[in-house]
C-alpha cells in the first residue's frame, strides 16, 4: 500500500475542507522545520494529517500559511486545536 504524501498541492483540496492552521511564516523552509518538529514532537497529533503550505502576500510581505489537512470536518478541527494549543502551539482552525 503506497505512503500517503505528506505535502498536498492546493489544487487537489476542495472548497469547503476544513484543516487548521499551525503558523504563518517568512519561508517556505521555515514552515517545512516547523512541521518536522511538530511531527516529531507531537506524533499523535500528526498521525496521518498531510503539510499544506498556502503562500499570501499581505503589505508586500509573503507569509507562508503552514496547515494540515486530513480531519473530517469543524468539530474535529476544533478539537485538534484546543490540544494543540495546550501543548503551545499556536493553532486555529480553517476551511479552504
């Protein structure tokens, strides 16, 4: 059985999915550490959850929006964000 990717590419994710945001930041390699660390510091919470990395300009300054996509739907990403942020890590809960 093939290894879920653990990036998903924006366009494969449907209006109306709900995921949560774990951070913005100034690099793409900043928001990939972010993740890692995540992953390795909470791996219950990460269990099979995929990287979205949404790329914004606001003021001229490109942020990158560091998400995780795979919950089924507002509840859970409430959920997953009071227990993230619990754990200090800043968290709140979005839909495409």
């Amino acid at each position: 059985e093939p290894e879920t990717p653990v990036a998903v590419d924006g366009g494969t994710i449907p209006a109306g999915t709900h995921m949560v945001q774990l951070g913005a930041f100034l690099s793409e390699e900043i928001a990939i550490e972010q993740w890692n660390g995540l992953v390795r510091r909470q791996p219950n919470l990460m269990a099979g959850k995929q990287r979205y990395i949404e790329t914004t300009v606001s003021g001229g300054t490109t942020r990158y929006r560091l998400r995780a996509v795979g919950y089924d739907g507002l509840t859970e990403t409430r959920a997953a964000c009071a227990a993230f942020v619990a754990r200090g890590q800043d968290c709140i809960p979005v839909t495409r």
